[in-house]
C-alpha cells in the first residue's frame, strides 16, 4: 500500500479551506502531478467528490485523499504541511522521490 501523510497542521488548514469555500463535506482531497514548472513536474491540488477509475483511496489525519495512479508513482511517501511562518504562508510538499525542486518548491524532478 502507498503511503502519504497529512501533518495535523495541514489537515486543520484544509478543512478550513472546505468550510470558507462552502465545499460538500464528503469531497476529498484530490493530489496529483502534472507536467510543468521549472523542474518539470508540478503538484496539483483540489476538492473532488468523485473517485475515479484508477484512484487510491488514502486517509490520512481525517482527509480523506484521491490519488491516480500515475501520480502516485511520484507521491508515495510524501508528507503535505502547511507553514504560516515568516518565510510564507502555503502547503509543502516533503517528497522522498523529488531529486531536485524549484525555489518555491510547487514543481520538482525525479
């Protein structure tokens, strides 16, 4: 089974972000990695109430997560935080499989 970590902090900022959004309480959590950005892969993130054909079904921390199964090649392993800290505020993306990233970290290459 693959595995990705929701950090409490993170957890806590997303479901903020459903409940100011007036998302549907059952949507998930929809993570993935599309081709761009300076590194060449980028992360994607948003709310989806509809698990597809291929998806992994992941829980993590209460969130509930879908992931497809190409882009959790590249995300097995990852921890999502969220940081309101003076360098920014913003998840992170802490990717054991991301051998180089960009200065922002939202894109990478493996």
């Amino acid at each position: 089974m693959s595995d990705i970590t929701i950090t409490p902090k993170a957890a806590d900022q997303i479901n903020r972000i459903k409940t100011e959004s007036e998302v549907i309480a059952s949507s998930a959590l929809r993570i993935g990695v599309k081709g761009g950005g300076c590194s060449g892969l980028m992360y994607t993130m948003n709310f989806d109430s509809d698990k597809r054909e291929g998806d992994s079904v992941i829980e993590s921390n209460g969130i509930t997560l879908f992931v497809d199964g190409k882009s959790l090649f590249y995300l097995d392993g990852l921890v999502l935080d969220f940081s309101d800290g003076l360098n920014g505020k913003g998840f992170m993306f802490q990717n054991p499989n991301a051998t180089k990233k960009c200065g922002c970290g939202e894109s990478f290459s493996v």
